[in-house]
C-alpha cells in the first residue's frame, strides 16, 4: 500500500549493519578514567541503526493501518445516491414497461376478437349475398310467372270477351250491335219447339218483325247489321259461327 500511495517508488533498504564487536572476557575492562577500549568502539552505532530499521518498520505499518475509509467520504455518498436515484428510475421504467406490455397483450386480444368476429361478418355477408342472389333469382321467377298469368289472363278475357260477343245466352230481347253482334248464329234446343225473330224495333207492333222461326233442333239464324233487335225463346245458347 506505501508503494501504491509513493506513485510505485520503492523506500531504500536500511544500511547494513556494523559488525559487532566479539566479547572477550580477556580483555581488559574499561579504564577507570573513562576512555573506550578499541575492541567497542561499533556497539553503539550498531545499537542505534536496527533501532532506525525497526522505527521505519513501524511507521509504515501504521500509516497502513489509519488509512481513511473512503466509503465515508462525500464522493461515496453522492455516488450512493446517484445510484440509487438511477435505481429508483430503472424501477419505475421497468413498471412501465410491464404495464406497456400488460396493455400491448389486452390490445392484442381486443385486435384478435375484432378478427374473429369480422371473420363471423364476413361469412354471414357471404351467407346473405347467397341468400340474395337465390331472393333476386326467385323474384325473376316470380315476375315471369306472373307475366306469363297476366298474358293468361289476358287471354282468358279476350277468349271470355270474345265468347261472349258471340254468344247470345238464352230468352230474351238483345239489342244488335250493343248485346249482340251481327253475323251468323246456331242455336241447339234438347226439346221443344226453339222461337226466334228479327225485329225492326223494339215496340212489339207486327210490323216490327222482319222475319221469325219456331223449329226443333239445331237452327241456324242470321243476323243483319240492319236489324235492330233479336228475340229467342226456348232455343238455349246461340254461338256465332261466322
């Protein structure tokens, strides 16, 4: 850690230390006026570089052991709470993003039954669009039936209409040109004598008749333009036949 904190550079090694004097007990003591002998003069020296050496060792020690605890210091925290701001945001973003996602999914399903019900509408468009086309058939059937039953009908009235223009239907007096139309007419009667008569006028004066008939049997009589009226009696269904 000192050669971290030194920028890399490293304490120079302790001097050696003296060589100790070897004791010898044959030696003379110290003078008693107080000078060295020559055999001690490096104890001291000696004594005084391993104290240095081991001074030296102390101080780095406990320049390592009181190093500040930067978990403490205003940088630490300020990071702390950014970190813990961005954390709180991350969080918040995160709800989002799973609400997003819960909304993207109901989406999905609502876009999911749109597609199946428009695929229930198509089919029943398909379904109707038949159901039309068989009505518009149908109804073109139905028209042309009834065209062809008005043409019938038509027919029928003009047949019925026909008929009975030329067709004098029993006794009576029939006017010419109004109940009866002039031409040729037979007249059939099962029994009894058929009377017929054209007439002049309708007053009932002799005069008025132009010519008569009482027969049995078929008869056929006809009528002139000129004529005013016809009387029949007894002779059943006149039919014209000319």
């Amino acid at each position: 850690m000192a050669d971290e904190e030194s920028g890399g550079r490293k304490d120079p090694p302790p001097p050696p230390s003296p060589p100790l004097a070897e004791f010898d007990p044959a030696e003379p003591e110290e003078p008693q006026d107080g000078s060295r002998p020559p055999g001690k003069r490096w104890a001291w020296p000696a004594t005084v570089a391993a104290a240095a050496v081991v001074g030296v060792g102390s101080g780095l020690g406990i320049g390592t052991l009181i190093e500040p605890d930067y978990t403490e210091t205003e940088e630490y925290a300020a990071a702390q709470q950014e970190f813990a701001e961005r954390e709180s945001e991350l969080d918040d973003r995160t709800a989002e993003l799973d609400q997003a996602a819960e909304e993207l999914a109901e989406f999905r399903e609502k876009v999911e039954t749109v597609d199946e019900r428009s695929a229930e509408l198509d089919e029943l468009e398909s379904k109707l669009d038949e159901r039309s086309t068989e009505l518009d058939e149908r109804s073109e059937q139905l028209d042309e039936r009834a065209e062809e039953l008005d043409r019938r009908e038509e027919e029928i009235t003009a047949a019925e209409l026909e008929i009975e223009e030329n067709t004098i239907p029993g006794n009576g007096i029939y006017l010419v040109g109004e109940d009866v139309q002039p031409g040729r007419y037979r007249g059939n009667t099962e029994s009894g004598r058929c009377y017929w008569a054209r007439l002049s006028g309708t007053s009932g004066e002799f005069d008025e008749l132009i010519t008569n008939g009482s027969v049995r049997g078929p008869t056929v009589v006809t009528i002139a333009s000129t004529d005013v009226a016809f009387e029949t009696s007894r002779c059943g269904e006149w039919t014209r036949v000319d």
